[in-house]
C-alpha cells in the first residue's frame, strides 16, 4: 500500500552514494578500457584491462552487481510510495525509455552524415556497435522492473527463499552451457541479475541494512573467496568482463560467479556504509548526488557517445595511438583523456538530459498496455545492444537498427497514454481501478 507524505522514511543518502559511485565506476572503467590505432582507414580495438594481471581490478571495477542490488532497493521504495502498481510502472517506463529517444536519434542520422564528410565507414561501425552495446542493461533492467510487484510479493510470503531459489537456477544453466548448450547462458540474465534486484529488497527490510562492520566483512570476505574458488577450479576466466579473444565471458551472458562477486561488493559497501553516509551529508557532495541520481540513465546512456567524440576527433582526426597501458606514457595522458570526455559528456548532458529530468507525464494505460511496453521496449533494447546502431556494410535496411529504434519508440507510446483530466485527482489518491 502507498504511504502518505508524514510515513515516508528518510532519503538512505547509503543508497544515493552507490548508486552514484557505481556509475562512475562504470564510465571509469569504460573511458580507461580502450585501446586505439587508427591505420589506413582501419580501427583496431583493444582492452586495457587485457593487460597481464590486470583481470583483478574489474571485481571491483565491474559494479553491474551493485547497479542491480541499489536498483532492487530504489524500485522498492518507491513502489511502496506510488499510489498503485500501475502507476509505478507506467512512471518507471517513461523514466527509463523516454531518454533513449533521443539518443537513438541521433545514431540513427549522423553515422549517415559522417560518411557523406568522408569518414571511413569501418570506424563507424565499430562505434555503432560499442554504443548499442551498453543497451544490454536497461533491457534487462526494464524486465526486471516489470517483475518487480511481483517480486515484492514473492519476498513478503518467501523472503531469503527467492534469490537463493534463483541462485541455484543459475548453476545449472551454466552447467548446461559449458556442456555444449550455450544459448542457455542467456537465462542468467534473469536469474543472476534478479537475484542481486532481490537482495535491494532485504537492504530496505533491514536484513542488510542491520549488518555491523564484523557481518559485513565477513560477507566481503567470503564473496570473494568463493569468487576466487571458482575461478581457480572453475570454468570461470578470471575477468568479470568480457575480454577481445576470450572463449568465455562471465558477462555476456552472465554467469553464476557474478553472484558471490555480488555479495563481496555488497559486503564490503556496507562494511564502509558509516563513512559514505557521512559523505553524503557533506553539502557539496548531496548537491553532487542529486545532480547524478537526477540523471542517472542519461549518464550511462551518453558517456559512451562522449568517448566516440573525442577518440573519433584523437585517433582518426589526429592519428593518436593509444599508448601500451600501464606505461608512463599511458598513465599521464589517461588524466587529460578523462577530462576531454568527461567535457563532452556534460555538454552532451546539457542538451538531452530534458529527457529524463523534466519528468513523463500521467500515464492511463492499462496493465496489459505497460506489460507490452515493458516486453516490447525490451526486446528493441536488447535488439540494438546486439546488432549495435549502424548497418553492417553489405546488409539490408532490417539489418541495422531501425527496426530495434522502432520498437524502443512503440513502447514509449505504449506505456504515455495521456490520463484524462478528470482522472488527473484519482490517480494521485491512487484510487483509480486497474482496468484490463
């Protein structure tokens, strides 16, 4: 049920902080990884983070486990403050789809633009195919918004039952994969990642929030090392991303060593949870959060498009080579690389973020509407992360992403059915029935 304005519990600054911290983490990650050389009208690519003994740092540089673990608490709380489910979903799509519009738009015409100038179409395509990847996560993410309502309840009857049920689904599924049935993968994109939404809920039902720093620590402690055991005897490769050549990715699709690389990261958040409240309390660092949580999905959606700008106008512009990492070279450049982006991306920023914080009016669309928005938008989303955002070179109109944008659209239009004014009232009481 929804609460009232005086029953509401206090903003958890805790969650504001990771979730802030999480998507820095990820453009960090993402603005470090690449490696450019530009030759002949030839891009060739390379990670960063392929560097020998470098896989370690992404078990903490790879956060998609607290995205989703923060992402379970915040869907939570503010279900419990909507008026109705429905409305909560309705509000949820719009927030998520609307700023996709825009940036689909927009690699929808200027790959066309740039070839009309001249640029070589095979750098085109690979930063077609970087920026649609990224697309992965709020395909997934919007399913599991959809679950949510019912994951909720699954979690009032079953509570700890639930992602430890989902846990133990995605053992045999990567079983299965790695016995020659690879395809089946795909179904830890619910599983895993469902189970890390789930224990957002357990946070705000206090189960975690209650951890001392000896609890949390040794939830840190043991992710980890069983993170560790199963790679060591596992079939899992050391990187919690996917690394150029490698036969086998923990990320794509998801496997199930991304659960107790969860519970370490969670551990240990909540191990320093005293310290990053106590940050945001500081005013500079509240105005910085509320900048970022205002934003969220506009960060992660333009911070790729940010570094295709700057590397396009380094690499093939200027024909810059990215230095072997972990030189001197690399290291001092990599400062500056950050700053560039990090100014296109907040000029990026100041021209598409409307989308997003400018808010989505009331939607009326019924139930079975939202579902299909939500299923729809989803399939468009996962659609574009797997074929990216431009047409391969000898491939038809259906080939590249038009047809995946158009379902992105459709489902924007599905779920922002306009409320009539007269039940403009009822729907902030929260008292109007869910028709079918």
């Amino acid at each position: 049920m929804p609460t009232s304005l005086a029953e509401r519990p206090p903003r958890d600054r805790f969650l504001d902080v990771v979730r802030a911290g999480a998507i820095l983490a990820v453009i960090g990650q993402h603005w470090l990884m690449p490696v450019l050389n530009y030759d002949n009208g030839f891009l060739t690519t390379g990670n960063a983070l392929a560097t020998p003994g470098w896989a370690i740092f992404t078990w903490l540089s790879n956060v998609m486990p607290l995205v989703f673990f923060a992402g379970g608490a915040a869907n939570l709380i503010s279900l419990r403050r909507a008026p109705s489910p429905r409305a909560w979903l309705a509000a949820r799509i719009g927030r998520l789809m609307l700023p996709v519009l825009p940036l689909a738009a927009v690699w929808l015409g200027v790959p066309v633009l740039l070839l009309d100038f001249g640029v070589p179409e095979q750098p085109l395509h690979v930063a077609g195919a970087i920026a649609g990847q990224l697309l992965w996560f709020l395909g997934v993410y919007l399913l599991a918004v959809l679950a949510t309502p019912l994951m909720v309840a699954a979690h009032r009857r079953f509570g700890l039952v639930v992602p430890l049920t989902l846990a133990g689904l995605a053992v045999p599924v990567d079983v299965a994969r790695f016995d020659g049935v690879p395809l089946i993968g795909y179904a830890n994109a619910i599983f895993v990642w469902l189970a890390v939404h789930q224990l957002g809920f357990h946070y705000i039902e206090g189960k975690l929030a209650g951890f001392g720093r000896a609890a949390a620590m040794k939830l840190c402690f043991g992710g980890f090392a069983v993170t560790a055991l199963m790679v060591a005897f596992g079939p899992y490769p050391t990187s919690m991303i996917g690394m150029p050549g490698a036969a086998v990715s923990n990320m794509s699709p998801p496997t199930a060593v991304l659960l107790s690389l969860a519970a370490g990261q969670i551990g240990l958040v909540l191990a320093l949870r005293p310290q990053l409240t106590a940050l945001a309390d500081r005013p500079a660092a509240g105005t910085a959060l509320r900048w970022v949580g205002a934003r969220f999905m506009s960060v992660y959606l333009w911070h790729m498009p940010a570094l295709v700008v700057v590397s396009g106008i380094c690499v093939i512009g200027f024909r810059y080579a990215t230095p072997e990492p972990g030189t001197l070279r690399w290291l001092a450049v990599a400062p500056l690389r950050l700053a560039a982006t990090g100014l296109v991306l907040f000029g990026l920023l100041r021209v598409f973020d409307r989308f997003e914080t400018h808010g989505t009016s009331s939607s009326s669309a019924s139930t079975t509407r939202l579902v299909t928005a939500a299923l729809v938008g989803s399939t468009g989303l996962l659609g574009l992360a797997a074929r990216g955002f431009t047409t391969p070179p000898d491939g038809t109109l259906l080939d590249g992403p038009a047809p995946w944008a158009t379902l992105v659209l459709a489902s924007v239009l599905l779920a922002t059915k306009r409320v009539q004014p007269s039940e403009v009232e009822q729907l902030r009481r929260g008292v109007v029935q869910d028709k079918p």
